[in-house]
C-alpha cells in the first residue's frame, strides 16, 4: 500500500528532525524517549529504516546508546507516564536499562501487535524493575520480575 | 543461584482481610520461580473446619517426595494450632505477620518455635528482643494493583475522597473534621468498609457508600476510581473487643512506626493519598512530592481542599505517578520475598 507508506516515511522524517533538535513529543505519541547526558533526545521509532544498517528495521532500539542513557521516558499518546532516570538511581549501569514491547499476533491482519509498552532498569537485588502501560487505555502497571 | 528451598504457601484462617497479602506472596512466588505449593486457600473458610485444613496441611507438608524444606505461614497466626509448628520436624516454620503489632502478643510465646518471624512492624526486630524476628513490611501486590484511567472504572466506585477501610475511633474523629469542606465543596465523599464501630448518630453516616469488608477485587476499583484516598492509620491502644476499650494483644507497648498495606496500594492504584504523618516511616518512604502528610483532621481538611479545589489537577497527578513509581519499583511483594529469600538462603548455609 504506497499511500500508507509514504504516510510512514512522513512521520519519520517528522520524528527524526524533532529526536535531533530536542524539540517537543509529536502530538499522539506512544512509546519511549531516550535522553541522553548531554540532553539528546531519541524517540522510540517503529518500522524504522536504518541507515547505519541499511536495511528496514522493526524498531531503532539497536541504535539507542545505552552507555549514554540519563533518563527515560515513557509515553502514551502524548501524555507522559512514567520516567526513570540517573538521579532517582544512580547505579544503573548501562546493560541494566530494559524497555521492550509487549505484543501479540494479531491473526486477522497477521501483523504483530504492541499490546503494552514497558520501560525499566534492573536494581541491585537482581531484580528488573519494569513500568508497563497499555497501548488500548493506558492502564499502568508496575512488575518486578527476576 | 540454584538451590533446594521449597516453600509450602499456607494462609492462616484469620479471615479475607489479609488475603490481598496471601495473593501477593502467591504471585510473588510464581514471578520468581520459586518451588513452591499453595494450599488450596479456599478450603479453610468454605469447605473444611479450621482443624481439618491444618491437619491436612500439616500431613502434605511431611509428605517426604515433595520435598518441602519450609512452610510460609501468611498472616497473623490467631488461629494456627501448637501442633503446625511443634511437629513438622525438617520442614522449618516461616511466620509472614501482617497484623502486627496487634496480634503479637499471640505469638510472642511461640516465637521458639518459629524458625522465622516476618514481623510487618518495625519496633518489634528493632527492639533486639528476639533474635528470630525480622523486618518486613506490607506492600502492594503487582498483579492486581495498577493504575485503571478513570473511564474504563464503573462509575459507582467513583468518588473525589474515599475512606476505606474499618472506622475506628480516632478514625471517625479525624473524618468528621473533613465534613464542612466536603459539603461546602460539594465533594463526593464515600465511606468504605466495617462501620460497626460507628455510632448511629454519627455525622459520618450520611456518607456510608458500601458497609461491608470490602473484598480486596473491589478494593483496587475503589482506588482507581478516587481522585483521593486517606489513610488514618489504626489506633494500637483500642481493641472493640474489651470492655475497657484496652488492647490485650499489644501488651508489649510496641510503639507503632510501621505503615499498613493500604499506604502501598493506594499509590499503586493511582489516588493521590493524604497519608497520616504520625508514625515514623510515613516519611522515611514517602516524601512532600509523592503524598499529601497530615497530622489531624483540621490539616487534612485544609490539604483536601487545596489539592481538590484549589490547585491545579496537574499536581496530584505529578504526585500520583511519582507516588506509583517509588512503590512499584521498591515496595511490591516481589520486592518482599526477595528480601525474605535472603533470609532464608541465609540460614540454609
């Protein structure tokens, strides 16, 4: 479908201009940001095209530089959710950051479907310390899991 | 780490007060992949007398193929016969207190027969009296707490102040306080919970939304459908079970400092609570930014109506979602059997 395509190709570019220049969340946006210590803003980003990679890339979690995260922040359509960052932990090391989708096939379309999305850090006791909120209505949840 | 523990989950029979625990340890069990087997909790309140359950509890827990090495006692061990900890021989005895320091006084005596004592109140492990009671307090169960947006909850569990909970004396006096804002605002002030303590010509009586003990399913609606939620915390001093009003099961004089499960669930859920400032750990946990702290009626009655009334909504959510943040990344029952899973790994050395 071309016309859904270039619709796509629209809000990335729309998305990169605003995750260079640090400026505000796009209206309706679901997902996280990933800042940065020097103030970076990096939006999370779906059906993404990779240009490091060269190929079409089902999210630019690959290119977000963990060794440089201060703070993330979790989103759900434009209103902000949650946020965890360095200055409420400072021990976060860099792999103890953790966001991930959580999805379903929907078989209907036979795409896959983000049912939550989630954000969190792994804490000294050995536990992942996550916040998930509901893609449908925003419920929010808190899970500690091992 | 890999190791032999194997926990026999047992709630006592005290009633369905502290069954949110029981769960939340259940399902603390199972997020941690823990071995471990419940008792069919049911059993003890609808189809078995008291006696019967423990004696089958007490028969499965020797069963020598299934290898338990502890039983996890859930609650405030009222009813929980000598035998269950006299006799189970290998198996160790785990006390998980919820009432305490009302219903320590109970135990205190059986405290050599206890491998372990969780006590939820702070005073007593610190009190260095006893050197088997531990530290650990109540929390918010993850899988049934979260914050429900307030359109998708049923509109009759909606209120702007929500009380929940037994009205103990020094609670109905602190509410009563709140009654001229309410009407003056015209608030939607519910009343939840055990109100046989209540006077019939209390003020407080035109605002009784649901007198029952609420079962905790409907405890968390509550929650998510209050734009706030106070939390008088229990006299320790009145027991309705005296002539003399006296508490028999605190003979100890424990000072209380230690919150209830109600301070956890509450911002888990996502209600701004005003939160009793008249124990310690009110702001050893919680700070300005995640809580509205009041000492009597008059301040909460002023703090209601400015949070409510006066300021932007914006602040209490603020508040809300940091409140949310600090107890589900540190105060869940997760959080909680990982602490008493190194007590127990601990002594397995």
């Amino acid at each position: 479908m071309p016309q859904k395509e270039g619709l796509q190709e629209q809000d990335q570019s729309q998305l990169q201009r605003q995750c260079h220049d640090g400026g505000s969340i796009p209206p309706g946006f679901s997902g996280f940001v990933a800042i940065y210590d020097d103030g970076t803003r990096v939006l999370e980003r779906e059906n993404y095209h990779s240009e490091k990679l060269r190929k079409k890339m089902a999210t630019n979690w690959l290119e977000i530089d963990r060794a440089r995260l201060a703070s993330l922040e979790l989103y759900w359509r434009g209103q902000m959710m949650s946020s965890i960052g360095k200055a409420d932990h400072p021990d976060i090391s860099p792999p103890d950051w953790f966001f991930s989708h959580t999805g379903c096939l929907d078989v209907s379309t036979h795409s896959i479907r983000v049912v939550a999305r989630n954000i969190g850090y792994k804490d000294g006791s050995g536990l992942t310390n996550i916040i998930s909120v509901n893609e449908v209505d925003g419920t929010m949840k808190g899970y500690a899991r091992a | 780490m890999p190791d032999n523990i194997k926990i026999y989950l047992v709630s006592d029979a005290t009633g369905f007060a502290i069954s949110d625990v029981y769960h939340g340890y259940a399902n603390a069990l199972k997020t941690l992949k823990i071995p471990h087997e419940e008792f069919p909790y049911h059993l003890f309140r609808h189809v078995f007398a008291d006696e019967i359950s423990y004696n089958v509890i007490h028969s499965t827990a020797l069963i020598k193929s299934k290898g338990f090495t502890h039983a996890m006692y859930i609650g405030g061990m009222k009813n929980v016969p000598e035998f269950m900890l006299e006799s189970l021989y290998h198996v160790k005895r785990v006390v998980v207190a919820t009432e305490d320091p009302h219903s320590f006084d109970p135990n205190k005596h059986r405290l050599g027969l206890i491998d372990y004592y969780f006590s939820n109140e702070r005073s007593i492990p610190a009190s260095g009296r006893y050197k088997n009671v531990y530290y650990c307090p109540t929390g918010a169960c993850n899988q049934e707490c979260g914050i429900t947006p307030r359109e998708y909850v049923d509109e009759r569990y909606h209120s702007d102040i929500l009380f929940l909970g037994a009205l103990y004396p020094n609670r109905q006096r602190v509410l009563e306080q709140i009654i001229p804002m309410v009407k003056k605002n015209g608030l939607s002030f519910k009343i939840c919970g055990h109100v046989g303590y209540m006077k019939k010509s209390s003020p407080l009586r035109e605002y009784i939304y649901d007198a029952r003990t609420i079962p905790h399913a409907e405890t968390v609606k509550y929650y998510n459908g209050a734009r706030a939620t106070i939390n008088i915390l229990r006299d320790t001093h009145w027991s309705p079970r005296s002539k003399s009003g006296k508490n028999p099961m605190n003979r100890s004089r424990f000072a209380p400092e230690s919150l209830n499960p109600r301070a956890y669930e509450s911002p888990m859920c996502g209600s701004l609570m005003f939160l009793e400032d008249t124990r310690p750990e009110s702001r050893d946990i919680f700070t300005d930014d995640e809580v509205v702290f009041f000492s009597d009626g008059e301040q909460l009655s002023e703090k209601l109506e400015s949070y409510l009334v006066s300021k932007d909504p914006s602040v209490a959510r603020e508040m809300t979602l940091a409140a949310f943040r600090k107890v589900s990344m540190a105060h869940t029952y997760v959080h909680r059997l990982q602490s008493i899973m190194g007590v127990l790994r601990a002594g397995e050395v």
